[in-house]
C-alpha cells in the first residue's frame, strides 16, 4: 500500500511540476508528442514484422485481392489521420464509421475469400 501511494505521489508530483513551471505545458506536449511518435513507430515496425512473416501469402492472394486489402488498409490510416477534423460533427462520425466500417469488410472479405480456396 506504500508505494502505491508513493508511485501517486511522485506522479501527482510531476503533474504540480508541469502545471506550475512557467512553460511547463509546452515541455508536456513535447514529451507527448515524442511518445506519441514512438508509439507509431512501434506499430509501424509491427506492421513491418508481420508484412516479411506473410510476405509469401500476400504475394498468392492475386493482384486483385492484394490491392483490395493494400487500399483498405490505406484508407484505415488515411480515415484514421483525418479523426480530429471527422469526429467534430455527427455526419463526420458517422462518415468516419462507415469509411472504416466498410474498409475492414474489405479486408476481412479478402482473408475469408483467401481461406476460403
């Protein structure tokens, strides 16, 4: 119980330290922002990893289905990108779920038709 109230101190005191250091939200965003960029990075060398494991079944799919799943996944990243500027009025949440909504049938009807055979 002592250090879960010391982990909430020191963290509580940090937050008073970039609150109250003039300057201190800029410092926040920055180490946000870095975060954030490693976190992407993250996902992109995942993506990278699992592209070279499955390389051999992605090249059996066809042109046709590859492009099918390549453009799905280009128009996730790409409705993803723009969620700050969809997500302010109802018809951009509901253009944004529909765009990814219909991109993931894509995808998923392109591994159900490729297990399929």
């Amino acid at each position: 119980m002592t250090t879960t109230l010391r982990n909430v101190a020191i963290v509580l005191g940090i937050a008073a330290l970039i609150v109250l250091i003039p300057g201190g939200g800029r410092g926040a965003n920055t180490a946000l922002q870095a975060v954030w960029l490693a976190f992407l990075a993250v996902w992109g060398w995942f993506a990278y990893t699992l592209y070279r494991q499955h390389q051999a079944e992605l090249e059996s799919l066809g042109a046709t289905r590859r492009a099918i799943l390549y453009v799905a996944v280009g128009v996730v990243l790409l409705t993803l990108t723009a969620y700050s500027r969809l997500w302010v009025g109802t018809g951009g949440k509901i253009a944004f779920l529909l765009v990814l909504g219909a991109a993931g049938y894509a995808a998923f009807a392109v591994i159900r038709s490729a297990r399929r055979y």
